[in-house]
C-alpha cells in the first residue's frame, strides 16, 4: 500500500485540468465491458457552467488526485451543493446543509479515500454539515452508486461504477439512505389478462385521452409535461424543482431521442393529469462506437438516430398530478400509457427489453405497478448519507 501523503489532491481551474478530469473516466473504465463511454461533447457540457444551467443555482468545485512521481491523474471528484436543494424540506431528503460529492473515479481506495475526505472539507468549509453522495451533478442526472447489476450495460442517462466502489465508500463512514432501483421487462410478451383488462376498460371511458406528444408543439408539450412532472413529484424524497433553463437543455439534449409514439400524455375530462416518457436506448450504439464521434463513428450514430432498430426502451420519467396518486385511475392510466408505448416500442423499432427507472424502494404505488406487470429489478443505485 502507497503512503497517503503521495497523493495530491488539486483544484481544477484551468481547460487543460478540466480536459483531464474527463479523461480520467475513460481511462479508470477502459477494462470494463460494461461500461458506456459517454460521448465526449455530453461529457464535457456536464462540467461547463457556461452550458449546464444546474450551474446557475449551484456551487461546484472539480478535483483531481494525483500521486507522487506521475503526470497522469489517478482519480477525480466533484464536491458540490445545490441552493434549491438547500431550500427543501429536511423530510424529504435534501435541506438546509446539505451538500453533495459526485463523478467519483479512482484507481483504488487509497485515492478514493483521498478525494472524499477533500470534498467534504471543501463542502464543510462552504457551511455544509451533511453529505448526500454521489450525486453527478444534480439529483435529476445521474443519483446514486450502482450496488447491484454490474454485470450489464446501463441504458441511457443511467450510471454505471466500479463495483469496488461500494466498500471504498462505505469505509470512509457512509450509510445507505435511500435505495433506488429500476426494472426490466420483456416487452415482447403481452402483459396479465387482468391488466388487460384495466386498460379495456379505460379504453372504454369517453372521459379518458391517451395521447401521442406532438414534437411539432415540442416547447408547449414539454410546458405541460413538467407542470405534472412538478406537481407529481414535489413530495417525493429527493425532490428538486426543475428550472426552465434546465428543462430547455435537456430538451434540447433529447431532441434527437424523441419519438411521438414513445411519450404520452394522459387527459381526463380535457385537462393533462398524467405522462409517461419513453426514450430508445442510444447506449447500445454509442457503445459499439466507443463514445467516439470521429472519423465513423457520428455516421453510425445519425443514421441510428433516424430510424432506431433493435432498440431497447427506458422509461426515465412517468407522473400522475398528486391529486390522483394512490386512486384506481391514477394505475389505470399508467397502464395505459404504459401498453400502448409497449406496442409501438416492438412494432415500430423492433424492442425487446424495456427498463423502467429509477424508482425510490418507498415509492409503492409505482413499485406496485412494476411489478403488475411482471417486472423485475435488475439494477440498485445506492445514495449514501453522512455528518459532517
């Protein structure tokens, strides 16, 4: 083992640093087969507070480790803390105190050792006495450390960590504080008669519209789809409201993901009360291209960004307005929208698996719903929690 004062943690302050606080990502995860290099261009806009509007209601500071006697950083991390987070209530998991760590990479557990103990003197010094981690950057990106299904690929927007991390982390004094975890399905096979059922009956009642979304309408669509997003989650632990600057970027971000048979609004007697958001899982291609636009790699991105094929299917977000939640209607409607995204996701681009998450382990109404229709858990991500 490697004395502790060999590592150096430093500040990144300069293009150079943060060029290789990317790199360092790329270079720990090479030997994992599982592992989706993002896209360098995404990489790279996550950590610009010119371009990444969780800047704009955030402090953020990036670090590097480096250890005596190499040029090449062997491990990174973020330490920051998000004023809206600040503002909700402790209940709920964020509040007054709280700040956060995250884009965790490093060589063994003597670095990983490192580069917490640094963000959480940074966050200390910013007047945090408690730590939610990893968080990469905002709880609406990438929450928590994968603890259970290494042994496949995440699909779009998903983490996926070096199953060292877990013990690495939790040595340093972290407890488990919130579990959450998505499902997989095979979409090919028709769900259970008796939700069948609930869906025909739906079908039946004239106060029902499920609808497509119209990409034409793209801004007013998306208008609608984050009021319920807002309302249906404001309760839920870890909530963080999300600023129109945000849902503009990330609109704008998966755009070219958007199809209008894969994201559904839900009417009842004319007003929005529920959606489902399907996205066609990019990661596959962006896997097999290595995460490298360049020299080829951008031809066989766009031509699969056109007309996905053999796509697998995430359901990132889904919400009923909290006035239905935990109402008959409320599971009627998800299955609803839940069925007819399934039948275009295998007719239209040739899916067979679909992952539904993440979802909090409390969240029973959608748990509940999961498992309905014969879903399984095949991935855990574990938020950790710590006094300062």
């Amino acid at each position: 083992m490697n004395d502790s004062a060999a590592i150096t943690i430093t500040p990144v302050s300069t293009d150079k640093a943060r060029k290789a606080f990317l790199d360092v990502a790329y270079h720990l995860n090479a030997g994992d087969p599982n592992w989706v290099p993002p896209l360098r261009v995404e990489a790279a806009e996550v950590i610009d507070r010119d371009r990444n509007p969780f800047f704009d209601h955030a402090e953020v500071q990036l670090f590097l480790a480096f250890r005596a006697g190499t040029a090449r950083p062997v491990g990174r991390i973020s330490a920051h803390f998000d004023r809206l987070a600040l503002s909700m209530p402790p209940k709920q998991g964020m509040g007054p105190g709280t700040g956060n760590w995250g884009l965790l990479e490093a060589e063994d557990e003597e670095v990983a050792a490192a580069l917490i103990a640094k963000a959480e003197d940074w966050l200390r010094s910013r007047g945090m006495d408690r730590v939610l981690a990893p968080i990469s950057l905002s709880i609406w990106e990438e929450p928590g450390l994968l603890t259970t299904g290494h042994d496949h690929p995440p699909t779009v927007m998903m983490g996926h960590h070096d199953a060292r991390y877990q013990p690495w982390v939790e040595a340093q004094g972290y407890a488990p504080a919130k579990l959450l975890r998505t499902f997989e399905i095979d979409i090919r096979v028709p769900f259970p008669r008796l939700i069948q059922r609930i869906i025909a009956s739906g079908e039946k009642n004239a106060k029902i519209n499920v609808r497509k979304v119209r990409k034409a309408d793209f801004d007013s669509e998306a208008a609608i789809i984050l009021d319920i997003l807002n309302d249906a989650w404001s309760g839920n632990w870890g909530f963080v409201p999300i600023t129109d600057r945000e849902v503009a970027h990330t609109g704008k971000k998966l755009r070219p993901l958007v199809r209008e048979d894969l994201i559904m609004i839900a009417e009842y007697e004319g007003e929005p009360v529920a959606f489902m958001m399907t996205l066609p899982d990019v990661n596959k291609v962006i896997h097999e291209i290595d995460g490298k636009l360049f020299p080829f790699g951008w031809a066989k991105l766009l031509r699969w960004l056109r007309k996905p094929t053999n796509a697998d299917m995430r359901v990132p977000l889904m919400g009923v307005r909290k006035n239905l939640q935990n109402t008959r209607l409320a599971s009627q409607l998800a299955f609803m929208m839940i069925e007819y995204i399934r039948r275009a996701a295998v007719e239209e681009y040739g899916g067979t698996r679909g992952e539904i998450g993440w979802i909090l382990e409390d969240n029973q109404g959608m748990n509940a719903i999961a498992e309905a229709i014969e879903a399984h858990v095949n991935r855990e991500y574990t938020i950790y929690e710590k006094a300062l």
